[in-house]
C-alpha cells in the first residue's frame, strides 16, 4: 500500500488489480487549530531551545517536561514521542490545566545549574527588575530617619544619632547620609551601592557591595571625593566580598577605568559559541593615581563581582586577597512570551541564558575565582608585604577582616 498527495487530496495505491480507491481528507490549513495552551507550551520549547545556555536535545527536554508532569500530577503518564509534538500531547492530556505553569517551573528548575532557570509570574519579573536597579518600592528612608528631603548632611547625621540602631535605620543612614545619594534616591529611588573611607593618607577604601546601573556613576563621584588629595594617595582597596553581582551590561563600563579601553575584558559562553566583551569606556582621571591596589574577594563574591575580579586578575590589576569567590557563573535573562494562557496572569521565562569564563578560559560556575594571596594562609600578611613592601596596606586589610 502506497499513499501520495495531489492537490489536497490524499490517495491510497492497493494494487493494479483493485484499481484506485480516492479519499478525500482535510487540507493542511483546515487542521484544528492548537489551543491555547499547545501554542503556550510551544513557545516555552522554544525558547530553551534557542535562549539556554546549553544545547539540549529533543529527547532530554521532553522527559524533563514528562517527569514534571508526573511530580506535579501524582498521573503516570507517557510521552507519545520524544519531542515537541509528544509535549504537546502531554499537556493536551493533562486533566487539570492549572497544572501548567508549575509544570514549567519543575522543568525549568531542573535543568543546569539546577534550581537557576524558572517561570516568572508579573509580579516576580517585577521583583527581578527592581533588585537588578537596586530600588525597594516599599521604602521611604526619609521618613524611616524622620528627616525632610531637603535635609542637610549635618540634620541627616543628628537624626541618626539620636535613633535607635535597627538594621531599617543603618540603610536609612547609609542611603541618605550625603547630598549625592539623597538627591539620586529622591529622584529614582535607586540606592547607594558603594561604602568608602580614606583610611590614612595614603589608602582609600571601597566596598562595591553590588552591581546597578547608577553604580559606575556613583563609583565616579565616589573616587572624585578624594581627588584633590596630594600624590602621597596611591593605594586603594576595592572591596568585593559579599557583592551579589546585579546588572553585568555595565561590566564592560566598568572595567575600563581599571584597564583601558578597548580591551578584551570577559567572555559568555553559550550552546558551543563564546562572546567577546570589551571595554565601552576608558581610563578615569580620579584613577590613575592608584599604583597599588588590593581587590577583597569571599565566598560571598559572585555573578558579575566574581567576573570582574576575573579580569582584574587577567590584566594583573592588583592582587586578589581573600577566599575563592562562590562560583555563581550564569547570566540570567527574562524572557516575555507572546502567548498566554490566562487573562489574569502574565508569564515569562527566567532562563540561564550564558554561563561566564574565568581568566583560565574555564567556566567561574562551580568553581569561582581564586584569590592571588589566600587568607588562610597563615602568611598571607607576609605575601602581601612581599608584593608591595608597604606595611601600611597589610595593617589596613587586617583592620577591615576585623572589622575596624
């Protein structure tokens, strides 16, 4: 038996004696239309097929969706086939189509790095948005610390000290403590992410305690506050422990004042193909007087800080003190889709979109950076002092471990 097709018409050959018998079937574009949520499912695949960081097969990502399916239903169903078209059928089975979208999250959140890639809700995307900006919508720091905004710097600081200490206070205090914060703050509701100090004559201390968009325009005025200090400033600490990473597009921005511009800084890695990043901006002025400088780095370091202190390392920017950074090396991105499948609801996917690559060229994910000097090491105090034979330096990191 033998089918063909011609013009719309399906014909079945049985054999020169049968002679031909004709059936007649629907044209392609008189097939039932997908429903809602086929069309949804569909472009899920979609999307990690193309958008994930690694390649994954057919078969893979259909029994990723199938042993979902059975998690969240308890049902122990079959894929007709191990691809998109078998998925399709899956969920046109599923008795409970409100199962959907927990479905896709166990999917998402079970593949590499595990627990990483999910599906976002309009109030979660929402949430994401607003930690990447560092703005807390729910926040008026202004009236926490009981000032009004055009309070002076000294007003801000009497308000501080006469309040009790909460953590909500400190934030206060720390976002509002000096007109460029304030001002930044009233206008966006962006907060500070930079903690500075000189701490002697010679060394001035930052902590770049997260990556925003405003960071480097705030890490600009930060360096320009001690800028008219005499030549004897040559020393700084840029402190990376506990930064949480934040938003790595202006990675590119921000490492030009460290090692020139238009210069290869970091690349992504996806689905077999690696992206070269380099420098948008070049050297900056305030920091050119820095001839010694020590990079902080912990367990806490990671995401963009964690490839920041890659390339820092790469270009020989100082030395890396401390413990090897967490190894989160992923870059994360939402995803909007076109079709929906609830009028109350707006879904979107948060997918691992490219893993980042350390100055080796391996992977930071799971491994992190390595410090230069480990402060484990029992001689760590002496490495230093033999790297720049400035005793000074090696007292100021010791009274930062400490807390002083």
């Amino acid at each position: 038996m033998k089918w063909i097709k011609l013009g719309g018409i399906f014909v079945v050959i049985l054999g020169m004696a049968a002679g031909l018998i004709y059936f007649k079937t629907k044209k392609v574009d008189e097939l039932p239309a997908k429903d809602k949520y086929e069309l949804f499912i569909d472009e899920v695949w979609d999307t990690i097929k193309q958008n994930y960081w690694d390649k994954v097969s057919d078969k893979d990502l259909s029994n990723l969706f199938l042993l979902a399916t059975k998690k969240v239903t308890n049902e122990n169903m079959t894929l007709k086939s191990e691809d998109k078209a078998g998925v399709e059928i899956l969920v046109k089975n599923l008795k409970n189509k409100d199962d959907l979208p927990n479905i896709i999250d166990v999917s998402l959140a079970n593949l590499s790095p595990f627990g990483r890639s999910r599906i976002y809700t309009t109030k979660e995307a929402t949430n994401l948005t607003n930690t990447v900006d560092n703005v807390n919508p729910g926040s008026d720091y202004f009236k926490t610390l009981g000032v009004g905004k055009s309070a002076t710097d000294k007003e801000v600081a009497q308000a501080y000290a006469k309040a009790k200490k909460t953590p909500e206070i400190v934030q206060a205090f720390k976002v509002l403590k000096n007109a460029d914060s304030r001002k930044v703050y009233e206008i966006s509701g962006v907060e500070p992410t930079i903690d500075y100090k000189l701490m002697s004559p010679t060394i001035f201390y930052m902590h770049l305690t997260k990556f925003s968009p405003t960071s480097l325009e705030e890490f600009a005025r930060v360096t320009a506050k001690v800028d008219n200090k005499g030549p004897e400033l040559d020393t700084l600490i840029l402190d990376l422990r506990g930064n949480i990473g934040g938003a790595i597009d202006g990675l590119p921005y921000f490492l030009g004042p460290f090692i020139g511009p238009d210069n290869y800084a970091y690349q992504f890695f996806q689905q077999g193909n690696k992206q070269d990043f380099k420098t948008l901006t070049g050297w900056m002025n305030s920091m050119v007087r820095y001839k010694k400088v020590v990079i902080l780095i912990d367990g806490g370091s990671q995401s963009t800080a964690e490839l920041m202190a890659a390339t820092l390392k790469k270009y020989n920017v100082g030395v890396l003190v401390g413990e090897t950074t967490k190894g989160w090396g992923t870059v994360e991105k939402v995803f909007d889709l076109t079709n929906q499948i609830s009028d109350k609801e707006k879904y979107s996917l948060f997918l691992v979109h490219h893993i980042t690559l350390r100055d080796d060229g391996q992977p930071i994910e799971g491994r992190g950076v390595e410090p230069n000097i480990s402060i484990k090491d029992k001689n760590w105090q002496k490495e230093l002092l033999q790297r720049y034979n400035f005793s000074a330096i090696v007292t100021a990191v010791e009274e930062i471990y400490k807390g002083i």
